[in-house]
C-alpha cells in the first residue's frame, strides 16, 4: 500500500476535524445568508469526505519498488536543509539578514555540498555581498540588520 | 582692560553654557530620518495623507529630517498599534492614525492595544462624508429614500464597508431613529463600493466628498445629505441629517498624530510645535481645499477628551448596533 | 477615424524627447522591479509620487503607467529560471516555464513570455483605444452574482490543473480555499483561524504561499541529492536561446487567448490578474490538443498566463480612465498621483484632458515596443545565470525567498510562514499533490465566498439569483461544461477503444 498516501489522508482528515471544530464556534448562518463558518464547515467536511477514497485507493495500490533505504537518506538530506533554513530565520532578529545568508550558505555549501571550505566562503561573501549591493544599497530595500549596522 | 574683557569672556561662556543647557534639555530635534508608522499599504488613504504631510514638511522647511513612511497594513490599523506600541520610548518613531484605530480595539479581541495606549500628539483632520445616490434615482432627499425603505423593507442597498464601519454604523442609527429597513451590503474597495452603485445594484452609499464631487460633476451621482454638523462647501445645497430631521450622532472620520507609549514630553512638544506650524501654513490650506478636509487641529487636554468621548461614544453605537464589543 | 485623429495627437504628445525618456525610465524601472520577488508596483510607484509633482502630469502617469505594465514583463524571469513567483501574476508561469528551463528551454520560454506580453500588451491598449466606454459601462452590469460566477468558472480550472490524481488535485483546492479563509472576515468582523494572533488578523500573504511552495519547495526537493555543478543544461548559440518559428505557431491560439481574457478580466474592478492568468491558463490547455502535457514544460502554458496578465493592466485602466474608478491596488494609486496633480478623474477625463489620455494610450504602444526591445536581448543574459553551480543558485534563490518576502510587509512573522510554506511544498511534492489548485484555491476563496454572501444578501437570501441573472448564468453553464468536458472526452475515449475493440 502507498504509505505516504495514508498518511496524507489521515493528516488531511484530522485537519478536517479541527476545521468544524473551530467553525462551529463562528456563525453558521448570519442575517442573509451564510456566517463566517459556513465555508469552513463545508471545507472541513470536504476534506473528510475526500481523505477517505484517498485511503481506499492508497491502501489498494500495490507499492512501488522499494527505494526504502536510499530514500529516508535523501529525505533526510532535504529536512536538513530545512533546518538550516529555519535556523536561519531564527537569527534574523538577532544577526540580520546579511550574516544569517552568509551562515545558511556556508552551512549548505560545506556541510550538504561537501565542498571546499574555499568554495564555501567565496560563495558565501560573494552572495552575501551581491544581496547587499542590490536590495540594501541600490534599491534601500529595508532587511533586518544586525548590531553593526548591516 | 584685561579684567574686563576675560569678564566679557566669561560672562558669554557662561550665558552661552546657559543656554546651551536649558536648551538641550527643554528643546528636541531630530537627528535621522523620521519613522512614519500607517496602517494601509502603499497608495492606501494613510499612506497618501502621511506622504502629502511628509513633502509639506519639507517644502514649508518646518523639519530639516525626512520622514519616511512605514507601512504596517493589517488587522484594521491592529497591526500598526502593536509596531508603534512594541517601540517603547523609540523617539524617532511616529504614527498617522484615523478613527478605526480607536474603533478596531473595540470589536477585536486580538487587537492589543487602545489608541489611549500610545501617546496622542494632535489631531489633524476631519473628513466629513455625504450620502449618495445615483444621478437617475428617485430619491432627492433623505426622506425620500428613507420612505421607500419603509415601504419595501430589507430591499433597498447601501454599499459600504465592514458591518463595524461607519457607514453601516449610521445606517444602523438611522434604522432605529425612522424604524426604516434596508440591507448592508459590504464591498472591501472602495472602487468595487462605486461600480455597484453605479451599475444599479445599490441604491445608497456613504462616501467622502472628493469622491462625490467628481461622479456629480459627470451626472452621475447626487447627494442627498451631509453626515456632518455643518453644510459643506462643496454642497452648500445639500441640507445636513440634522436638518432633515434626522438627529443621530455624528461620528466624524479624524486623522491625526501619535507617538510610541513613553516618550518624553519634549518630543511631544516638539511634534505639537511642528503640526502647529504646518496647519498654518498655506500648503496646507491647499492641501484641505483640494482633498474637501476640514481642519480639525486639536491637542493636549482637549484632544485627550475627543479621543475618549469619540471611544465612549462609538462603543455605545456598537452596542446599540448588536456588534460584538470586547472592550 | 476620431479615434484615427485621437491618436496621432497622442503620438505627437508620446513621441517629445521628455516622455520618450520618462516613458523608458517607467518600463526599465517596472522590469527591474518585476524581476525581484516580493518588491511590486503599488509600492514603487508610492515611493515616486513626489518626485512626479515636479514633473508635467502627462510625462509623470506615462512613467507610472510604465512601471504597471513593465513589471509584467519581468515577473516572468524568476518564475521561469528559478521557480520563484517574481510578482503574485507571475505564479502560473512557474507551473511550465520552470519545467521548460529544466529540460534547457529556459531561452524560448523568456523569450516567448517577452513576446507574448508585447502582443497581448498591444491588443490591450488598442482595445483601451477603441472600445474602452463601452466595455467600461459592461463591467458595470457585474455584480456580486456574475463576480461569484467568474470566480467559480476560475475554480473549475483546478480540473485542469490536477494532474494525475484528481482527489489530491481537489484536497489540495480545500486546503487552499481554507487557506483563504483566514482572517478578519469582512461582514461580520469576526476572526477566523487566526490563532489569537495580531499577525494573522489580515490572513496570509500569498506571494508568501506561493514563493514558499514553489520556490523553497524546489530547493529542498534538489537538496535531495548531491549533484553535479551545473543547474540545467544552458543550450548555446543564440538560435537555441529565443522561440523557434514552431513555438511561435504553437502559441498562436495563446496570444489571443491572454489578450482577450486578460483584458476583460483586468476590467473588472476587485478581479486581480492572477485570476486572469490561472483562467488564461486553463482556457489554453482546455483547447490544446496535447492537455495532458501541461505542467511539463509546454510554451503555450508560458505564453497564456504572460499575455493574459499584461492585456490585464490594459484592461484595469477602463474603469479608471472612464470611471474613475480604480479596479487595483496600482489603479487606486494612480488615481490618487491623478487627484493629486489636479485632474478629477471621473467620467470627464477623456473629454477633458485628451492629450492626458491619448498621450497614455500612445505612449503604451511605445513602451511596449521599449519592454519588447529591452527583454529579448536580455534573455540570452538572463539564461546564463542558470550557469551557475547549483550550490550557489539554491543559497541564492532561498535568500531571494526570504528578502522577497520580507519586502513585503516587513514581518519577521511573514519568514517564519515562508519556512513553513517551504516544508509544506516539499511534503506535498513528495506525496505527490499538485500545488497550483492550492495557490488557485487560495487566490479564489477569498473573492468566491465574498461574492456569494454578497449575492446572498442582495437577493435576501436567495440562491436562485444567481441563476436567474443572465450574465452569470451564462458564466456558471460555462464552468459546468468545463467541469464536464474531461469526462465527456473519457467517454469519448472508451466509445473510441469500444468501437475499436469491435472492430477486431
């Protein structure tokens, strides 16, 4: 069975039960016609009703060939890149958006790309340093700074 | 002769110390660009009205510093209350506010804060609003429309804005003052508000002057009342809802000036001075006559008292009007 | 023949060394800003307003109007080359130009978006030539019923976007129109799935979904693997690089399909050009003879959704210039920088002014003649940054994603989405649900929900208005036969093999 399918429908289900829960709690029906939680209900009760032969048919495709192994690995590689990009969002406030760049670049450059540190830096700088030119000093698009002033 | 002068010496050094010190400590000035905080997107009503003032500055050489604008759109003003509310102290930092600052607060829970939360500076303009018909309509006055509302309860339309905006909040006092019934119907633009009533699908609509003034100038529209105390110039013939029998309280639309909470009194001095000389100055005359704005200068105690009785008074409307009021 | 006369005053207006210069600066300005994410023309063209009090007002809304219509044309070049939304229009292009960039056609999808967005640019202005009262005094005639019917039609397009499943096509709409649906909502005050946040008082943004789920998505789903050093394959020589003679033939049917949906839709005020590009869109692969080869990298689905949101910006000039009344959020600053240099715009501005409008509408032309000449050079340019090696491409797109969206509002919050988005995609593209009919949802549910509660309270709370209405009648039938169309074509299909299979 497709195990990603179900896993889909469940989630998709479960969100479909918190949709009516919250719309119950708003207006169904107002003065003409439908409340705010009119279209929510309805969408709640849609994503229910489809996540269902979402399953049937998940649960009745035979699974595709067995990529198991390699792909958890790959996955795993994309949800660390997402990570760093997290990572990245978090030092916004902090760093500003010029060094958080430069960390998420040379985090993805050096630790998922396993290039040389050389690389690593020189496009780091010289990414960073493009953004900057462009968006801070000739558009004066206003990016989250840091202390020192960039 | 050399007592004298090192007399005369320090006699200036000590007047010059003087006044340098009460000076700095009674007299604020701008040293950077001044943060301009509104609550619409570029090219919103705010936004315009914060950049015509910030080139007025310039041009009458009232401010040395820039003013830049910051948009913060969201939530019905929320959104910028909370920015202006979260820079504390910030003395480079101020806000363009208009009366749904005071009114969001009231209906919102998630708006956080009151406009009695920053620190008022002035208040600068009125912006009076006309009820509007089409050109080829029936109805010459407010008794006219308000009769056939009567008549054919729930038919007629007005266009207009959220069902907590003013417009749907006179109608609502209108509703109860004649015991007449027509239907709300809310449109986020302003352009889609217009191309509904012109295209016959509503029959009434609130709306500011300057936007009046034009489509009657074309024929297409007519103005069958003034929601304000007075007669407008642009429509000296247009009597107001008081004068038509209709005595329901005016809420008008104000803009005016704020400060983040805690800053110190010599900023709002400063700013107080600053607007002060702007309303007189004959930009900004030019400035009201063109966008049909009344100067509604207010500061200190008596904007204080504006401000809460505007509060008082809107919180009753809306619950008079059924609207649910959390603060 | 007035319109004849009409015109050659407005070239004699357009064609002066100053408007021929405020009119270049205008359209390179509205490219540059078109190719940044997250940076759009209501924001720039605020920030020039000042600047433009200086200027003779015709010179000034020439370069304004410049930027409208030149960031149409370069919003196409980052969501053909890097899959990121270069303007919230330009989503759809990403749906087949990127997938035309990977398989090295990146040159003629660049090129056919430039020459798309000349020709439909063009019919739209000659149509705001010609027939602009008359089609302003129709789009009068929609109301919430017919607005309703538009945005239903646009949401049966989700059929043609689904791909292969057809149930992830529509659990992907729910999410999206549930997406929609968060916020403030505007009868009734009352906050919905707003998380008790301030943030989320006014929704989510959607370049915030879009650059998220295109964009972060595609680098994380490339993230995957350790590849080689070059993105895709870049073609060399320039006859590789621009639209073959075969594409321009291919895409015949799209030209006109982006003129004319485009424009009409960018008539009507509160319809954004997204919708006029998803419907263009969908209209093209409903008539193509390959469907089942959209969403894979096919021209027709590039140059569809650029024409249509080009003649777009022709067509939400109507209602201003007409009617004064602005249809956008670019044609409400325009009106106001209008007001502002002491025109009342209205019904009068033509009549009025001429050499204001006529000027405009020649101006129009020569400034796509300038976007035309600008972009097609810059394609082969603009295609080289594919060279570059993947480790500094993804960086760079995911820093492009954060400041796009940072511009927006500037919200951290708005980030933090982005992030969230990105994971989002990239489940979803794993898990093999299509995200356009998510973006379709969320563009539509807004206006779609808005517009029914609105027909609802207009007919007090009968339903029977919208089917009684002739305008939106006619619309829903349409929707209806689109919705049918793929299954009366399955029937078609297994009557075909029936009758095949007797012959035997």
């Amino acid at each position: 069975m497709e195990k990603g399918d179900v896993v889909a429908a469940t989630v998709l289900a479960g969100l479909g039960i918190f949709i009516i829960r919250q719309s119950i709690q708003l207006n169904y029906m107002s003065e003409y016609g439908p409340g705010p939680g009119f279209l929510p209900l309805w969408l709640g009760v849609g994503l229910i009703a489809l996540s269902l032969p979402l399953v049937y048919f998940a649960i009745r495709t035979p699974r595709k060939s067995d990529l198991e192994k390699a792909s958890w690995r790959s996955r795993g590689r994309a949800l660390a890149a997402w990570l760093g990009f997290m990572v990245a969002i978090v030092l916004l406030k902090s760093l500003g958006f010029i060094l958080s760049f430069t960390l998420l670049t040379l985090f993805l450059v050096l630790a998922m790309d396993r290039r040389s540190p050389l690389t690593a830096v020189s496009v780091a700088v010289g990414g960073a340093l493009g953004f900057y030119l462009i968006f801070a000093l000739s558009l004066g698009v206003s990016l989250p700074v840091s202390p020192w002033g960039f | 002769m050399k007592l004298k002068t090192t007399l005369l010496a320090v006699g200036t050094v000590l007047l010059w110390w003087v006044s340098v010190i009460t000076g700095s400590a009674a007299e604020f000035q701008p040293t950077k660009p001044i943060e301009v905080v509104v609550h619409t997107a570029a090219g919103g009503g705010s936004d315009l009205f914060a950049r015509a003032i910030a080139d007025m500055m310039q041009k009458e050489n009232i401010m040395a510093q820039r003013m830049q604008v910051q948009n913060k759109s969201g939530g019905s003003g929320a959104t910028a209350m909370a920015y202006l509310a979260e820079k504390k102290g910030e003395t480079h930092t101020i806000g363009f506010y208009t009366s749904v600052w005071i009114a969001t607060p009231l209906t919102m829970a998630e708006a956080k804060f009151m406009l009695q939360d920053l620190t008022l500076i002035a208040r600068l303009v009125l912006e009076p609003s006309v009820a509007a018909v089409k050109a080829d309509s029936p109805y010459k006055n407010m008794k006219d429309f308000i009769e056939a509302a009567k008549k054919n309860p729930g038919q007629l339309k007005q266009s207009g804005g959220s069902i907590t905006s003013s417009d749907n909040l006179a109608r609502l006092l209108i509703q109860k003052a004649t015991g007449a019934q027509w239907t709300f119907i809310s449109f986020p633009s302003g352009g889609e508000r217009l191309s509904n009533l012109l295209g016959g699908h509503t029959q009434i609509m609130l709306m500011q002057p300057a936007e009046a003034g034009e489509q009657i100038k074309a024929g297409n529209m007519r103005v069958i009342g003034a929601i304000t105390d007075h007669r407008l110039p642009l429509f000296p013939d247009v009597p107001t809802l008081k004068e038509q029998g209709l005595d329901i309280p005016i809420l008008p639309q104000a803009r005016g000036a704020v400060a983040p909470p805690g800053v110190s009194r010599e900023i709002v001095e400063y700013w107080e001075g600053a607007f002060g000389r702007l309303v007189k100055t004959a930009s900004w005359k030019k400035y009201l006559a063109e966008n049909h704005l009344e100067d509604g200068f207010l500061k200190g105690r008596e904007l204080k008292e504006f401000t809460d009785q505007y509060t008082n008074r809107k919180r009753v409307i809306l619950q008079e009007a059924g609207a649910k009021v959390v603060r | 023949m007035e319109a004849l006369n009409n015109l050659l005053l407005g070239f004699s207006v357009a064609l002066t060394p100053g408007n021929l210069f405020w009119c270049f600066i205008g359209v390179f300005l509205g490219t540059v800003i078109g190719v940044l994410p997250g940076l759009g023309p209501p924001a720039t063209i605020a920030m020039l307003l000042p600047l433009t009090l200086k200027m003779d007002p015709t010179t000034a809304i020439i370069m304004l109007a410049g930027i409208y219509y030149g960031a149409k044309y370069g919003g196409s070049t980052t969501s053909i080359l890097l899959n990121v939304p270069g303007e919230s229009a330009s989503v759809v292009t990403c749906l087949d130009g990127y997938q035309m960039a990977r398989k090295g056609r990146a040159g003629p999808a660049l090129g056919i978006a430039a020459i798309s967005s000349f020709i439909a640019g063009t019919i739209g202005v000659v149509a705001l030539m010609l027939i602009s009262p008359p089609v302003a005094r129709f789009a009068l005639r929609f109301a919430p019923p017919e607005h309703f019917a538009l945005m239903a039609l646009g949401l049966t397009m989700v059929v043609y976007l689904a791909g292969k499943s057809m149930i992830k096509g529509l659990l992907s709409t729910l999410v999206g129109l549930w997406l929609a649906t968060m916020g403030i909502d505007l009868f009734t005050a009352e906050a919905r799935f707003t998380f008790g946040r301030t943030e989320m008082l006014d929704g989510i943004d959607f370049i915030v979904v879009s650059i998220g789920i295109f964009a972060v998505a595609e680098v994380l789903v490339n993230m995957e693997s350790q590849g080689g050093t070059e993105l895709f394959k870049v073609p060399k020589g320039l006859r590789n690089l621009l639209p073959t003679l075969q594409d321009l033939k291919d895409c015949r049917f799209a030209f006109l399909n982006g003129s004319i949906v485009g424009f009409f839709i960018g008539v009507l005020p509160g319809a954004g050009s997204t919708v006029s590009s998803f419907i263009s869109y969908g209209i093209e692969k409903a008539f193509s003879r390959h469907p089942e080869k959209f969403g894979t990298g096919v021209i027709e689905g590039v140059a569809a959704p650029e024409g249509a949101n080009n003649a777009d910006t022709s067509g939400s000039l109507v209602p201003l210039l007409t009617l004064g009344i602005p249809g956008s959020n670019t044609t409400a600053i325009l009106l106001a920088a209008l007001i502002l240099w002491g025109f009342r715009p209205g019904p009068l501005l033509i009549q009025e002014n001429p050499q204001l409008f006529w000027g405009l509408v020649a101006s129009m032309y020569i400034g796509n003649v300038m976007l035309l000449i600008l972009n097609l050079p810059l394609v082969p340019l603009f295609a080289q940054i594919l060279r570059l090696p993947y480790y500094a491409l993804y960086p760079a797109i995911l820093g492009i994603s954060i400041v796009g969206v940072y511009t927006v509002s500037n919200s951290i919050f708005d980030v933090w989405m982005l992030g969230f988005f990105g994971l989002l995609g990239y489940v979803m593209r794993k898990l093999e649900f299509p995200p356009a009919p998510l973006i379709l949802g969320m563009v539509l549910g807004d206006g779609m929900e808005r517009a029914l509660r609105q027909s609802l309270m207009m007919s007090q709370g009968q339903l029977s208005i919208l089917f009684t209405r002739p305008i939106s009648a006619v619309l829903l039938s349409l929707g209806l036969i689109i919705l049918l169309m793929p299954l009366v074509s399955k029937v078609r299909t297994w009557r075909m093999k029936a009758i095949g299979q007797e012959a035997l």
